[in-house]
C-alpha cells in the first residue's frame, strides 16, 4: 500500500512537470501568442528618417513603421510601436519586452548569435557624411581612418569601423565616436567637432539637407545584408510567417509602393 504523502508528491511532481511542459510549449512560440493576443509589440529607433521617426503629432511615420503596420495587418493583429535607444532593441528582444525589431537594421554574424532575423525586405548602402563646405575627399570607406568620425551605437557601421579601422591598427581609438542617436551626431559633424558621419544612404540624404551637410561617399563595401526584421532565437513559427508576408509583398508590389511613397531608390 502506498503512503499518501508519496501519492501526494508523485501528483504535484507531474503537475510540476505539466506545467513546465505547457510553460515550454507556449513561450517556444511566440507568433501563436501574438495571434492570440491580436497584438504584436515592436521596438524601434526613431531618429532615423526616413525609415523611423515621430511626426509633429507624435505619430511613429517612415518605410519601417508602414511596412510592419501592413505586416500587422495581414497577421491580422495590431502593431504596438516601443521606441527606444538602438543599442538597447537586442537586449529589449532577449528579455521578452519586445516581439520583434524593425529599425533598419541589418543583419550580421555576431547579431545573429543573440536573435534571429527575417529574410532581406531592403537592400542598402552605406554613406559618409561631411560638412557641406568641407574639403574631405574620400575615395574609399577606409579613408575615414584619417579624420574624427561618427557613428550610431550598436549600429553596423560602428562596428565596421572600429572592426577594420581602429582594431586593426589603421586609426586611432579617440577618432572613433559613438552617438546614441544619429541627428546629435550630425549636430556636431555640422558644428566641426567630428569631421565625418558614417551612416545608410537613404537617411543620409535626409540628414544631409536638415544639417547642412553633404554625401562625400556612398558605398557597399560596407554593407554586411540587407535591412531586416529581428526576432528572438528559435523562434521559428514567426520567422516563416514574417519571411511568407515579405515576399508576398514584394510580389504584389506593396514594398515598392512604400519605396515610393518615401522616394527611395
């Protein structure tokens, strides 16, 4: 005859084990949480027009936030928009605080060990921005290793340019400077207080004309992939319906329409 504390403790032990079980099942994935909440939380940065930014009436506007609305839209759920420092969305990710990224990010190796990512939804260049009266010539990106340059924190640039320039002897540590948000940055290229900034084309020519400042060099070289949508690991569920809808929309020429509508080549 069994004792009835183990009878007891054998049933919460499966009860235990039900509940990792079921826990498991539903944190591994995430897009039936988001269809059975009917919302999908999304991190940004919106200091880079005119891919993400906050209009007069505080409203989240460019290519990213119209292409995730009509993402949203075909998962049937709606797009709640968090904006937040660009080096923090990957942590912001890892710890569940957010469903997913878009902020013209691009997707790399080490980036990769963190999150996963979306197939390609734009492909890009890089640009190199200089005061529109400055005499900077510069032929290729490794030319920027002879001035004070800037770049985003946590961005691609920042880490081809620390990566190839300064770890690799060409350029000194203090030429290099980090901004959390892109328009400071450009605020002191214009200033004369950093010569160069090393950012993606399509807000580079946004940038450019707010500033007063030019493009002395648009280049791939640079370029890791494309711009794409980041999601937590293993998510695989999710990762099959984003990549699905991204190419439904490059089909039936939705992705176009906002290029257009943003005036991007």
């Amino acid at each position: 005859m069994h004792h009835p504390f183990i009878k007891q403790l054998a049933r919460m032990s499966f009860m235990a084990l039900l509940v990792i079980g079921l826990c498991t099942t539903a944190q591994a994935d995430l897009l039936q949480q988001i269809k059975d909440s009917g919302k999908m939380t999304v991190g940004t940065s919106a200091d880079y027009p005119p891919y993400e930014s906050v209009d007069a009436d505080g409203q989240f506007v460019g290519f990213d936030m119209d292409l995730i609305r009509e993402i949203g839209k075909r998962m049937g759920v709606q797009v709640i928009i968090k904006d937040m420092g660009f080096d923090t969305l990957i942590t912001a990710l890892q710890a569940k605080k957010i469903d997913a990224v878009i902020a013209a990010m691009q997707y790399s190796p080490e980036r990769d060990k963190k999150v996963d990512f979306s197939n390609v939804y734009r492909k890009i260049s890089d640009a190199f921005l200089v005061k529109a009266d400055s005499s900077i010539v510069l032929e290729k990106p490794a030319d920027i290793a002879a001035y004070k340059v800037a770049a985003q924190t946590g961005t691609i640039q920042e880490k081809w340019m620390l990566t190839n320039l300064v770890d690799a002897g060409k350029m000194k540590k203090n030429q290099a400077f980090s901004y959390e948000r892109v328009d400071n940055a450009a605020m002191d290229v214009a200033a004369g207080r950093v010569d160069v900034l090393f950012i993606q084309s399509d807000p580079a020519e946004k940038l450019a004309k707010k500033s007063g400042l030019k493009i002395a060099l648009i280049s791939k070289e640079t370029i890791v992939a494309g711009q794409c949508i980041a999601i937590p690991e293993g998510e695989k569920a999710l990762k099959a319906e984003l990549d699905k809808l991204i190419a439904e929309m490059q089909a039936d020429g939705s992705i176009q329409k906002i290029t257009d509508k943003y005036g991007l080549k």
